[in-house]
C-alpha cells in the first residue's frame, strides 16, 4: 500500500467509498450519492485552494483509502486551521490506511504552515476516536443532536492537533 496523490484515474475508486459512506455510515451526515463528476469537481475545488487530495493506492492502482483536508471556517482569521476527512474502503477498515493516510495529512499541513487541525467525528465511531487520540489529537468538544441520519440524533465530537508552537500566527516564532 502506498499514499500518493489522487489522480483522475482514481475519481471512481474516491466515488465507490465516499458513496458507501453516504449509504451505510454516519461518517458523512447526508443521504444524497454522487456521481463521478461531483468527485472530480471537489478533488479539483481542493487543488485549486492548495490543499492535498491523497490516496491509498496497492500495487495494482486499486483505491483503498483518501483523504483531505480544507478550510476548517471561510472566514480569513481561521486561516491557520484546517478540517480532515479521511475515508476508507468498507473491506479495509482497521488495517491501518486510515493511520497512513492521517499521518500523511498532518504532514501536508504542517509544510503548508497550517497551526491546526480539526476533526469533527460522529460521537459513536469509536474507532475513529481512538485513532485521533493514538495520533495526539485531544477532545475539545461535543455537540449534542445536530445531525441526523438513518431516523435518529447524530452527536458530534470535535478533536483537534496543534500542529506547531508559533506564538505569532503570521511570523515563524
């Protein structure tokens, strides 16, 4: 298994798990699957703003796994923080990709001078809590019930990273 960047040739391998998601998870909180060219047009909307699109890929190109991570707040003063999301493919979980995969994020971000990042995971997925946590994210937060799916509340928990110990958020100190 090898991270690298998505290319177009992975868009259907990205649209397979993101729509498994939506189907089967509360990992993304709607109900609506896509198809290929939304995928293409999100993996293109993050490159356009610099941000890493990355996948999990075998030896024979099959997709396993991506990941990402974009503006956490549209507004500037939240420019130092980011949001991930990591996915992976519903015959893979729990051998590590998504490990991989997050490794990979917050190294992206600390070289693109990012301070945090955010990780908003449905308060029940305990494995990817514990990830968070092995990975030195800390719990900053729990909203109850503001999300819904599959006929019930969705919990959320808010994680963060600090990703480097500036004091002055637009020098290098």
């Amino acid at each position: 298994m090898r991270i690298r960047k998505a290319e177009d040739r992975d868009i259907d391998g990205i649209l397979e798990i993101y729509n498994d998601a939506v189907v089967n998870t509360t990992a993304i909180w709607n109900k609506i699957i896509v198809d290929a060219p939304n995928r293409a047009a999100w993996v293109t909307d993050r490159k356009r703003a610099g941000y890493p699109v990355l996948v999990a890929a075998d030896d024979e190109d099959r997709i396993f796994g991506y990941a990402s991570f974009g503006d956490w707040r549209a507004w500037d003063g939240y420019r130092h923080t980011v949001e991930h999301s990591v996915y992976v493919h519903k015959d893979r979980r729990g051998g590590g990709i998504g490990k991989s995969l997050m490794v990979e994020l917050v190294y992206r971000a600390k070289a693109i001078g990012k301070h945090v990042m955010v990780a908003g995971i449905e308060a029940k997925n305990i494995g990817s809590i514990k990830l968070h946590e092995k990975l030195g994210f800390e719990h900053v937060g729990h909203l109850k019930e503001v999300g819904t799916k599959f006929g019930g509340w969705l919990d959320l928990t808010f994680m963060q990273l600090k990703l480097d110990h500036r004091i002055d958020p637009d020098g290098s100190s």
